[in-house]
C-alpha cells in the first residue's frame, strides 16, 4: 500500500500535463470551426437550422456540465478522481467526432436531425473531458510560479493543434476528404490524451476530503460573483474567437474572392503570431501581474480586429490577422490562471475541494457562446439573405464581414467591460510571478 502511495504522490511534469491540450484541442478545434462550413456551404443545411442546432445544444450543454463537474468530484478510485473520466470518456468522443464528419448520403431534415444528434453528442463528451482535465490544473499546480510555467506549455500546445486542426485542415481535407481527416485527428487526440492521463498524479489527500453536496455547491457556485464576472467574460471572448475561425473561410470565399487554401495562410498567421507572442504575454504577466495583464489582452484583441473591415486583399488580411493573433496569445496565457485562482479563494472559504463543478461551469459560461453564434448566423440570414453555399444571396460578401469582424467586435467589447468588473479583494497584493 506504501509503494502505491508513493508512486501517486509523485509530482507531475508539467509537460506531462500540458501536452493533453494538444490532444484535447486537435478534435474539437476542427469540430467547431469547419461544422458550419461543411454542413452549410457544402452539404447545403440552412444557416437557419445551423442556428438552430447551435440553440439547442447550448441548453443541453447548460444541464450536462455541472453533472460532469459533480460526479467527477465526488469520484473516489485508487485511479484518481478525474483520470476514470478521461480514460473512457476519450475513445468516446474520437468516435462521435469521425461519425459527425461522415454523415449518409442525406439531404434537408434528416441531415439536420443527424447533425443536431452528432453535435450534441460530441459537444457533451468534449464537455466530459474538458471538466476532468481543467479541474487537475489548480491541484496539480497549487501556486502561481507553476501555473505560469505548466499553463504557458499547456497554451503553446494548444496553438500548435490548432495550426493543425484549423490552419492545415482546409489543405488535408481537400486531399483526402473530412471524414479521413476526422479519423487522423481523433486517434492522434486519444493517444495523446491518454499519455497525458497516465502520467497526471492527483493528490491522494483529495481522496480523504469530504465529497461535496450538490446543493450547498450549487449555492456556492451560484453566489459567487467571481465566477459570473468571469464567466460572462469568458462567454463573450469564446463567441468571439469561435465567429472568427468560422468567419475566416467565408470570407477568404465570399470577401476577398480567394481560393479556399488561403484560409490557411490567414488562419496560419493568427496562429503563428499568437505561438510567438506566448513569451511576450508571460514576461507581461511577470512585470505587470496577472489581473492587468488579462485585461489588456481583451483590450488588444478588441481594437486589433477593427483593421480586419476595411482589408480588400491578401497581403492586408495577413497584416491584420497577426494582430488578432497577439491578443489571442494574451487571452490563452492569463484565461485559465484567472479561473483556478477562483477555484482557490472557493477552497478557502468553504474547505471543500470542487474544482470539478468550477471547471464544468465555467466550461458551459465558455459554451454559452453558442447561443451568440446562433444569433449571428440567424442575423446573417436575415440581415443579409445569406441561406447557404446553394444560396448565398446578393451580398455574400458583407454577410462575411459581418461573421468575422462586427459581431465578434460587439463581443470582445463587452468581454472588455466584464474584465474590467472583475477584481479580487487581494489584487493589489498580488505576487509578481518570478521565475519561469
């Protein structure tokens, strides 16, 4: 029993750790950003349905990750609380992810009905991993000199599946197919996953602490004002980042006339730019501490997409994306550390270890912007009489803009107001982080 004891009780290397964001991200940054483009443009579902589907998952999603986050806080095995989860949960999705990529041969309702089926089935999983994995972040890494180094890794892997899985895509799928590609992605996310998994070691302690109660969690997660200021925040910085990856090939197609590999090259440079500007954010953080160093990646981002309207070519389009990709890389470094400080000042004042319920929560305020998606799509129907690839009606073109750089701006500017609303009582002390 002692030599098992110890052998959970070593600590984890926070590359271990930080490498499951590139499995994590691999699947689910294709799932968000080519459904609309493919089942839109290229299977011919309405933007109405889309909408649609996108309305309703977001209420499913409102149910299933608070139920995710309480059962996984309430696990008790010799495995851990949160590696059960990942270990089945991950072949789970790898599979509704392929099968949502390789819908029948179908057309008008039964296409909807199958997407919509597919869509929450994946979603719901993804929610399922995510839970787990965000929740090992603050007990894995209790103080901030870890969490900068872990989570700047953790990013980094990040923005390298998503160069994968956003930019490349388009060039892998017109070789091979969306189902194909589907198929790669996932069994590289669940080798991945599960390398990450096996080697996380979860604080024994955690196992002898009282399992908390649905209700008084619930009460706690709801009275706290630090988790709905960052939540809907956070909500707003999502819809934004998931409109402008879906907005990208629109507007590459629509805008700017250009064949679909230059969805790539943008996509690549936003990308690219926020990979580079990692470092630059992490000394920020250092110099400046965490707090103003969040808010001014919102700010960055909500002024560095205003160029993006008035950009007629190529060359333009790079330019500006780069911006967009500096705020990008402001927003990865500093989100998630603002987060597991609020699982820590929960812990202090109730003694109760919930991270589970606070990463499930905070992973659903994230989703909510689907319901913002939904209604830019929605807009763009009937705003701009834009129904889909069949039917793109008389201006395609600003219907595009619209996608990428109006609303998104809407939200990021509203992100920035609930940033700024966001303050800890200890905030003027807070500690410079020191080393990296």
């Amino acid at each position: 029993m002692q030599t098992a004891q110890n052998i959970v009780k070593k600590v984890t290397s926070p590359f271990r750790y930080a490498i499951g964001m590139f499995g994590t991200s691999i699947p689910i940054n294709m799932f968000k950003t080519y459904a609309a483009i493919f089942y839109v443009d290229m299977l011919g579902l309405s933007t109405d349905r889309y909408a649609l589907v996108l309305f309703i998952y977001t209420f499913i999603d409102a149910i299933d990750n608070p139920v995710y986050g309480f059962l996984s806080d309430r696990t008790r095995t010799k495995w851990g609380r949160r590696r059960p989860w990942l270990i089945i949960g991950t072949p789970l999705l790898v599979l509704s992810f392929i099968m949502f990529f390789t819908p029948p041969p179908i057309k008008g309702t039964s296409l909807f009905v199958y997407m919509l089926l597919m869509y929450i089935l994946t979603g719901t999983l993804d929610s399922l991993l995510n839970a787990n994995y965000g929740a090992l972040f603050p007990e894995l890494f209790p103080d901030e000199v870890q969490r900068a180094k872990s989570n700047s890794m953790r990013q980094a892997f990040q923005l390298v599946a998503m160069i994968i899985s956003i930019a490349l895509t388009p060039v892998i799928t017109e070789k091979i197919g969306y189902s194909a590609t589907a198929l790669i992605y996932g069994l590289v996310a669940m080798a991945v996953i599960w390398y990450c998994t096996i080697g996380c070691h979860e604080n024994p302690d955690s196992l002898e602490k009282e399992k908390p109660q649905l209700w008084s969690s619930l009460k706690a997660l709801f009275t706290n004002p630090y988790f709905w200021i960052f939540g809907f925040a956070n909500a707003f910085y999502s819809a934004a980042g998931s409109l402008v990856m879906q907005g990208v090939p629109f507007f590459i197609k629509y805008s700017l006339g250009l064949d679909s590999g230059k969805t790539t090259l943008i996509l690549g440079c936003v990308l690219l730019s926020a990979i580079l500007s990692v470092i630059v954010w992490v000394f920020i953080v250092k110099k400046v501490t965490l707090m103003p160093a969040w808010r001014s990646a919102f700010v960055w981002m909500t002024l560095g997409i205003i160029p993006m309207y008035f950009v007629k070519g190529l060359t333009g389009a790079i330019l500006m994306s780069s911006l967009v990709g500096f705020g990008v890389a402001g927003a990865l470094v500093t989100m998630d550390m603002v987060g597991a400080r609020i699982m820590d000042e929960d812990t202090k004042k109730y003694g109760v270890r919930r991270e589970g319920i606070y990463a499930s929560a905070m992973g659903f305020m994230n989703r909510l912007n689907g319901l913002f998606t939904s209604l830019a799509f929605w807009l763009v129907n009937r705003f701009y009489g834009f129904e889909s690839g069949e039917f793109p009606g008389d201006r395609p073109g600003e219907a595009a803009r619209f996608l990428l750089i109006i609303f998104p701006f809407v939200c990021l500017l509203l992100g920035c107001v609930f940033a700024f609303l966001l303050r800890f009582k200890n905030d003027e002390e807070e500690q410079t982080v020191t080393e990296i």
